[in-house]
C-alpha cells in the first residue's frame, strides 16, 4: 500500500522501501554510560562538538553533551534498524564504486542528527570493519572575514546575520574537498577542513589549516551531516508562492513572511549552486533523513537544551532569544522539508530513510524512500 512519498508499507524484519514498525524511546539518565556520546561527531579518530549559536552561553552546549539528545536508552536499537537496512546496500555499492561511499544525515535543529552521525560512525567502522570518516557541514563556512563581508553587503538580511543559511558556507572549498576525496587512494594526508566556533566571541573562524583533521587511508564511508543537507532548491514561483502563503498565515509557522522575498530567493540561489557543486543528490550514494511529525516540535526541543543548560551552567539564552534563534532555520524547513519529505533521489530508489519523531524525540516510524 502506498504511503507518503511513494514509500510502500513492510513488514517487520524486510528491508524494502515501505515504513517500518514505530519503536519508543525512554528517556536516559544524564549519568548514563551512553550519555557521553550525545551531539558529538566521531571523525577521522577525533570526537569533535556539534553545536553553535550566535550567543557565548550557547558554546557551553559543547561541553554537556547528554543537554542534545536525552532519549538515549533505545537510540542504537533504531540506529541499528536503519543501518539493517542500509548496510547490504553500502556493501553492493562499494563493488560497483572505487569511490567512497557518501552517506547523508539530515536533522532538525535538536533532533540528535549528530548523535545519530558519531554511533553510525562507531558501527560501521567497529562491526562492520569499514573505514569511515565524518565531515559535517559546520566545518565549511567561509572564513570570519568573508562572512563579516557579507553580512555587511546586505544589513537588511536578516537570514545572512548569523552563520548557518546556504550563502554562508565555502562552496569552492566545499567542492575541491569532496573531489580530492573522491579520488583519494590513502598514502598520503588529507585534511579535513575545521571550523572553530568558538573565534571571534562565537561568531567563528576557520580553524589553521595545521589543526585540521588528518587522514591518511582511503575511506569506505564518508559520512556528511549538516542540518540543510539533502535540501533542493525550488523553482522562483514555488518559492513565491510560500511566501504568499505566509503572508496569508496558510503555512505551518510562517516564518517566510519575517523575511524579504529576495532574501529567501537569495538563500535558494545558493542552495541551487551548493546542490550543483557538493550537496545535490548526485553527489550522495545514502541519506538519512531525521524529521518530526510537527515542525513547531523544533522549539520544544531546543528550550529543552537551554533550559537543562542553564540548570547545569547557571547561564543560557532566554527564552524568546532561543525563538529567535530557531525563527533563522525555520524558514529553511518551511521551504524544502516537503521535497526531502518526497524523496531526495527521486522515485523509489530504497536509498533514502526517514526516520519521524514525536515531541518527545521518540521514533513513531521509518520511511525507506
């Protein structure tokens, strides 16, 4: 029977497209042995922080990593079902391919998206015996200057104040990075590139070149996260259309209408070079896509964060400053979520799963698209 997206219903135990049984997710214990593992990305050997906001409190995040993702009990069981689903595939790929195998993760801000990236990372490589490797989004911006610069080209532009929309990331580096990687054979370094957040009183810069993670081996997996990957651009008179929708508060949040319509045509223009360059589908083999049954469930979880971040730190945003720091990336979601929602690759290529969650971060069901 057809679901959403062309997905057809399975069985439990099949690993065809169709949406598979709903698994419910207890809450862990800040204490747990597990809880280390929240929010942080495992690559090339080094675990590495996830989170950033434009605020100095927020980088505390960094340092409590159980604040991101507090339903950690049977997060592996449903990591381990998508992976039991993906893992014959990767295999029958990598015999076809001599390139690594790159595989998507896409989040909501708050849903686990790199808790998710750093235990896929720990299985393919510890039971699966494949070199992978992870590369977030994050690490791409442009340098502190060029983002300063534009910033500055457009005061009115709200979406390019902070760090974070397609427009703020280096596609030229972006580009060359993942074609190096593409033909890498291993034998001699390659640097990952780095981004640190904590420059410049948290609006970040570049990290040297000299600190940038190396490898040294040919990667079998590349695992490339970030919170607007797997998003296509729309054509003009869609992205028009939403923005008339908004205005008439027929959207579910309807932050496109916070915005000027050319600043958000100017997001899509980027985002249309980034999926040409690095992000469009024909550069991913996989993609893992973590979404919501309410978009508005994004707030919850981020006040959540802050609030246990101010219990633990003493400081924090308030809460209208976390509003307004989620209202940046809502617009984003507003926009592409449907189209990712359809299917990344197009058809019913088995190579994408959408993993939905509750308000409570529980997983209510699985998509194979």
């Amino acid at each position: 029977m057809a679901t959403h997206g062309g997905a057809r219903r399975v069985q439990d135990g099949e690993s065809k497209p169709g949406e598979l049984l709903p698994l419910a997710s207890p809450a862990l214990p800040p204490d747990h042995e597990c809880a280390g593992s929240a929010a942080l990305r495992y690559r090339a050997g080094v675990l590495k922080t996830a989170w950033w906001s434009p605020l100095d409190a927020v980088h505390q995040l960094d340092t409590i990593p159980w604040l991101h993702y507090p339903a950690m009990a049977s997060l592996e069981p449903n990591i381990r079902r998508v992976l039991d689903i993906l893992i014959p595939q990767i295999h029958a790929r990598r015999k076809s391919t001599p390139q690594p195998i790159i595989l998507g993760i896409t989040g909501l801000q708050g849903s686990g998206k790199s808790t998710w990236a750093s235990k896929i990372v720990s299985l393919l490589t510890n039971e699966q015996h494949l070199n992978t490797v992870t590369i977030s989004l994050d690490d791409l911006y442009k340098t502190h200057a060029d983002l300063v610069s534009r910033r500055d080209r457009d005061p009115e532009n709200k979406l390019y104040r902070t760090r974070g929309q397609p427009g703020t990331h280096d596609e030229q580096l972006a580009g060359r990075f993942f074609n190096l990687l593409r033909d890498y054979q291993g034998g001699e370094d390659l640097r990952i590139p780095s981004f640190d957040k904590s420059k410049f009183n948290g609006d970040g810069d570049r990290a040297p070149k000299e600190e940038w993670p190396v490898i040294t081996t040919k990667p079998d997996v590349v695992v490339f996260e970030g919170w607007c990957v797997g998003f296509r651009p729309l054509p003009e008179a869609d992205v028009e259309q939403s923005y008339r929708l908004a205005k008439e508060r027929k959207l579910v949040v309807n932050t496109p209408a916070q915005h000027q319509l050319a600043h958000l045509l100017e997001v899509n223009d980027s985002l249309r070079r980034y999926c040409d360059t690095f992000m469009g589908p024909q550069h991913f083999d996989f993609m893992i896509h973590i979404d919501t049954d309410d978009i508005r469930n994004v707030f919850t979880w981020r006040l959540q964060q802050e609030h246990r971040l101010i219990e633990a730190k003493g400081t924090g945003m308030t809460d209208d400053q976390v509003r307004a720091f989620i209202g940046g990336y809502m617009p984003g979601y507003e926009l592409y979520l449907d189209g990712l929602r359809a299917g990344f690759f197009g058809g019913e290529s088995g190579r994408q799963i959408r993993v939905v969650l509750n308000n409570e971060r529980e997983v209510e069901k699985m998509e194979q698209l």
